[in-house]
C-alpha cells in the first residue's frame, strides 16, 4: 500500500516537473501562439492570422529556425540574444528555463528563471481584443545577493520567415522628419538606433512594419507592424543569419546604458507593440491608430481645437496688444484656441532670442505688462481659448536658474558642459529629483495660479550632448539615459495626476518626439518645423504609418515658406494641413482679406470633417514616395457612411499623365454623394453633388482634373483636391 502511495506521489511529481503548454495570446482577427515546457526555453510556434481550435491543435512547429521567445547570452554565443547580464560572481552566461505561465485578465506571464543564479525574467504579453494589438515586455529581477549588471536587456524578440521580406520605417532630421524607406531584408544585420538622448524620433522612429509577401502595398498583403513605446534611446535590429528566419530585436539602446541592479531590484523594459494585418501597410496603421486612440494617446477619442500658433506669425516678438489681434484674427476665422510661443518670459534676462532664460518662468512685463491675467482676458473677449508655451527640461548659462543651480544641469564629470541651441542652452538632468520637483512646479504653479489655460506647447530643443550626471554617482553614470526619462515619465505622470483635463503637444525642435512612450500623457506632437505643404505630405505620409491624425499638428502657413522658401497655393496649403489636425502658424494681418475668406470656409468645412478624420480609418491609395506625380489618401468612418478623399499633385508638367485613383474602405452596396471642399475653382467639379456607389469609387474612381480652374490671375501649379463623401 505505501508503495503505490509513493509511486503515485513520483508519478504526480513527474508530470508536474514535465508539463508542457501551449500558449495562445489571441484578439479578434490574431494568433500568437508559444510552445512552453518546464525547463526548457519557451519557443514561437506562430504569429499572425487568428487561428481556430482545429489549427491550433494541428499548428505545425516551425523548423530550421532558433525560436526562443528570449534567447540569453553565453551558451550558444555566435547567436544573437535578447539579453545578456554579468553575475555577481563575474561569470556572463546566463540560462532562462520556463518556470511556469500565469494569466491576469488580458496579460498573460511567461517565467522564467536561471537553474544555477537566482534571476527571474517575467515575458508579459498583454492582448487588446479589440484592436488587434498585443504588447510584449520583460520584467528582469534579482535574487543574487550583490548587485548584477545587465549589458543587454530587449524588450523582445520576434522570429520572421524568410521569403520576400521588406521592412519600411522612417528616418529623416530636423525639418524633413517621418521620411519612407522600404527595402528588402538580405543576409546580414539591419540596424536602427537613437542616442540623442531627449528626442527620439528625429534622425529614425521606434516603428517598423514588415511585408511578408514582397515590397509592401498599401491595402493588400501580409504586414507584421512593431512600435517601441519608450521615449528614449532604443535599438531595433534585424538579424539574418543562415537559418529561415529573420530575427527581430527591440528594446532600450545599451549603448554606454548597462544596468546595475541592485539586489531583490525589478528592471521593466518598455513595451514592444505588435500587430498582424491580411489588408497591407493601411491595414497595419488602422491598428495602430486606433489601439493608440483607445488605449494610448491622452484625450484619443476628444476632437481637438483648431489653433493658430504664434511663431512663425511674430517669433520672438511678444507682446500684449500683437498678441490679443492674433487671437481676434483666428477668432474671426472659426478657430477655437491662440497659442502663445517662445518670447514671453524673463525677468533679469528678458528672453528676445534663443541664448538665455530658459528655466525662468516668469512674464516678462515689458513685452506683457498685463501679464498673463492680460492675455486670458483678452482670449475671453475675442471667443478663444488659450495655450502657452514652455520648454520644461532646459536652461540656459544666461538664466537666474542656472546661477543658482549650475549642479542641475548634465555635465560630463570632470569636463566644461557641452552647450546647445543660442550657444547657451543646457540640459536638466532629469535623474535628480530635485530637477523634477521643479519641472512639476513650473506647470503646476502655471495651472494652479490660471486654471483657464488650456493648451501647453512643450518643447525640448537640447539633446544629451555630453555624458555625465551631477546626481548620479560615478558608479552608476551609465544609468543617465535610462534614470532621465524615468524622471520625465514620473513628472509626466504627477502632471496627469493633478491636470488631467490641460492638452499638452509633445515638440521637440519639431518631431522629435513622435514615439508611443510619451503620448499616454500628451494629446499631440509637433510633426516638424517644416511647415511647407508639400515636404509635409512625404512626412505625414511616412507618420501616418503608426499614428493618427488626430495626434499630428499640422498648420497652414505662410509663403514663401520659412524653411524651404517654396511659394504654394494657399488652396494647397489647406488641403494638406486638413489631412491631420488643422491648425494655423501664420500671421493674420499680414493676410489678404481674400486669404482669410478661404481659411474661414476651410474652418468652417473642417468642423464638419473632424470626426472623419480625427476617428476615421485611414486608407492610403497613392503614395508620393512611387513618384507618379500625385499622392492621395482617405478617412473613412467606422459605419462607412462617411469620407474624405485627399489628392495632391507633388509635381506639375505639360501634357502629363496621372493615374485615376481607386478608392478603398467604402461599402461597396452604398450610393455616395460627392462634394467638393475648399473649392477654388470657377465651376464646380462635373461630379459634384452626383451619385456613386462604393463599388464603382473603389474599383474605377473618379476622373480628377488635373489643375484648379480658378481665374487666370489666381492660377498656379499647386493643384489639389479634398471631396466630402456621404452615403445617401
């Protein structure tokens, strides 16, 4: 009798310490599936379209291929790893054996621990049903007794089939950011980092997507998309070896960034966004865009104002009565909120240029004796609402707060700090708490002294030019880039604590940062400087990859362009800027009154699209990157009911040929009214107000002329096109 006892207690023993499981992390319309099995390294089975309880039972387990859900670094060392750390004892191998799978809700744990030290990494993956997303994160803790350095720490890793694999993703500068690259993925590695250390999305973007069945196209074929949510230095890289598969790499860039961690010390990487698409590059962004909307970006699904925006309008050149005629201009013409730029502070040192007060937030009274009660007052009066600007995380030499705190600033130790923007500007080292009690202050003494303030341009002009914190000790100076924006997202948060209703747009020098890791606390990002319509449609095109409209300020503004110098069509500056969420960077008195007609109609027509294209689905038809002299897109809402249609011409030649645009997303069943936005032209279009079904808009399109037919003096080669479809 005890020895059945004890023969059945072995055999229980037994199959507890050789289970295996497969783990299925599903939403609506896609399957991750995970071969896990203790003691051993979980393995991908598949990714990609959703997969009923027949195929899941039948999944076949994929071959010629190395699919660790987390390779480690030292035992099998010609791989690449996901992560790789140095022990206490010095020793650099480390083992990861599954531990057991835990579920909570939508998140599903995948442990891991090493048989020899005791580190355990967590694998989370969290699925959003609804949106078809799932993010996927590490969660790395020490049991050793001292402190261990991770030198490699990725947020994931995602095996790829090879076959005909392209990757698009962005790259650009200052002025030209959001730029397209697509290119095929041979033997080797692809690499895409960012060291600017405040900005990230400036040079490149924390985003990918792979086509799985040759260069990617928009509305057909097979995409995997990828988004870093992190805010600060990352790495993507794509190694291809001789096996079948590509293996893809993100997470935080390790560069000069290894990571002590002290011991019983959780280390969380940021997350790693994944989506699947049957319906091409479009397909992937509609994913994105409306997992951002619903569950990312601050206020997603909260229509946003229309603004005029004072820099380009008079610069630095503040002061109270310009500053109450811009917002009765913008009044005038429909616009709902006046933001107030750079120039309006300092006291000691009047700010006048770029070279000093930053960090001395207090109006300057010669250019704004009433000061801010002066500016409220007259948003009051005029019918708007009003925004200001601040650069929170920067000083300058010439400032009363770097006099009295120069230990606040990053500074190489031993070394003269490495100036920026104005030959003057410095960096607050955001690792000190000091440092992000008095950025927090700075807002919150704003927003608790005028609660009426409305909108917060942030900017950050600066990037960590130079290694060094006065606050960290020089034992753990390699944590800066990763302790700086770990004190920008705990002030991002006190901020939201307290002010959760304030709309704040994410600028840095432009673009800089368009990333998902900061947008849970902004509602919108600065898409570039560069205000130019047509350079915007390549970067607003390359943008709209990973988000919506809805986050991407774009305004109209004057010509000849302050950046390029291009002279375009007011007509065609308001058709690109309606495309993401219309604003205005102008100075109204200097308008003609036959501008500002143009612009009220085209406010007053963008309120009746705003749903459309702030909460649409985005369908991109034509891209302006395939040079066929025209790029043209469409916002289609949820019920199909309604659309806008954009087509732009990019270039302009005697006896040119241009394709016929297809349409896409419409229902096919329904009869759509057409109707012309911002018309400039003498007659109307011949298909305005006519009737067609979705059918024929997707599969034959519309006939568009070429040029506007406005009157002979008004003409230009700047053409353009918004139409306004609604089904009857």
């Amino acid at each position: 009798m005890k020895r059945n006892v004890i023969l059945t207690v072995i055999g229980c023993l037994m199959s507890v310490m050789a289970w295996g499981e497969q783990v299925v992390v599903e939403t609506k319309n896609m399957t991750m599936v995970l071969d896990v099995e203790q003691g051993k390294h979980p393995q991908y089975v598949y990714f990609g379209s959703k997969l009923n309880a027949e195929e899941l039972a039948h999944l076949q387990k994929p071959v010629e291929g190395r699919m660790d859900a987390y390779p480690a670094y030292g035992l099998n060392t010609p791989a690449e790893a996901a992560f790789a750390m140095r022990h206490a004892d010095g020793n650099l191998s480390s083992a990861l054996y599954a531990d057991g799978v835990s579920r909570n809700g939508d998140v599903t744990t995948i442990r891991l621990k090493d048989p020899v030290y005791p580190i355990t990494i967590n694998l989370k993956y969290k699925a959003y049903r609804d949106v078809d997303m799932i993010e996927a994160w590490s969660e790395v803790t020490n049991g050793e007794k001292q402190t261990v350095t991770l030198t490699t720490f990725a947020s994931a890793m995602l095996p790829i089939r090879r076959g005909d694999v392209w990757m698009s993703h962005l790259y650009g500068s200052w002025a030209n950011e959001g730029r397209l690259v697509e290119e095929a993925l041979h033997a080797g590695q692809r690499v895409i980092v960012n060291k600017d250390g405040t900005r990230n999305s400036h040079t490149s973007h924390a985003e990918v997507m792979f086509s799985l069945d040759g260069k990617a196209r928009e509305n057909s074929g097979q995409v995997i998309g990828a988004a870093l949510c992190y805010s600060g230095n990352y790495r993507l890289k794509v190694n291809t070896d001789d096996t079948e598969y590509h293996y893809f790499f993100a997470g935080i860039n390790e560069d000069n960034s290894e990571y002590h961690l002290k011991k019983g010390e959780t280390f969380v990487t940021p997350a790693l966004a994944l989506t699947f698409s049957n319906e091409g590059l479009s397909g992937a962004s509609r994913n994105f865009h409306k997992w951002g909307r619903n569950y990312k970006l601050m206020h997603g699904n909260v229509e946003r104002k229309i603004l005029l925006n004072s820099w380009e309008g008079v610069y630095f050149d503040i002061n109270q009565q310009g500053m109450d005629q811009m917002m009765a201009d913008i009044a005038s013409m429909g616009g709902e909120l006046f933001v107030m730029d750079d120039g309006w502070f300092g006291d000691k040192y009047p700010r006048k240029t770029d070279n000093s007060s930053l960090g001395d937030w207090t109006v300057d009274k010669n250019k704004l004796p009433d000061g801010i009660e002066g500016l409220l007052r007259d948003a009051k009066k005029n019918g708007v609402k009003f925004g200001i600007w601040l650069e929170p995380e920067m000083t300058n030499t010439v400032s009363e707060l770097y006099e009295k705190h120069p230990d606040w600033i990053i500074k190489a130790p031993k070394r003269d700090a490495v100036l920026g923007r104005g030959g003057t500007q410095l960096v607050l080292d955001l690792s000190n708490p000091k440092v992000q009690d008095f950025i927090f202050s700075i807002v919150d003494n704003l927003l608790t002294k005028y609660p009426e303030i409305d909108y917060i341009k942030w900017d950050a002009n600066m990037a960590i030019m130079n290694h060094g914190s006065q606050y960290l000790n020089m034992a753990d100076q390699s944590h800066l880039y990763i302790a700086y924006h770990r004190g920008f997202d705990a002030v991002c948060k006190r901020i939201r604590a307290k002010y959760p209703d304030i709309t704040i747009q994410a600028c840095a020098s432009g673009g800089g940062r368009a990333n998902w890791g900061i947008l849970p606390y902004f509602d919108e990002f600065w898409v570039s400087d560069n205000t130019d319509a047509l350079q915007r449609i390549y970067m607003q095109w390359g943008t709209s990859y990973f988000f919506p409209a809805i986050a991407m300020a774009s305004h109209i503004s004057a010509t000849p362009n302050h950046t390029v110098f291009r002279t375009t069509s007011l007509k065609y500056r308001i058709d690109v800027a309606m495309s993401g969420r219309l604003g205005m960077e102008i100075q109204p008195k200097n308008m003609t009154d036959a501008e500002k007609e143009l612009c009220r109609k085209a406010i007053a027509e963008y309120k009746q699209i705003r749903p459309i294209v702030q909460f649409g689905d985005i369908y991109r038809l034509v891209s302006p990157y395939d040079k066929k002299g025209l790029a043209s897109m469409m916002y289609v809402t949820e019920a199909k009911d309604k659309a806008v249609f954009y087509w732009w011409k990019t270039e302009s030649f005697q006896n040119e040929h241009l394709p016929r645009v297809h349409m896409a997303g419409l229902d096919a069943t329904k009869m759509y009214r057409v109707k012309e936005l911002n018309r400039i032209d003498v007659e109307p279009l011949a298909i305005e107000g006519k009737l067609f079904s979705g059918a024929y808009l997707m599969n034959h399109g519309l006939d568009v002329p070429y040029r506007n037919n406005t009157e002979w003096n008004a003409r230009t080669d700047w053409s353009s096109r918004v139409l306004l479809l609604e089904a009857q």
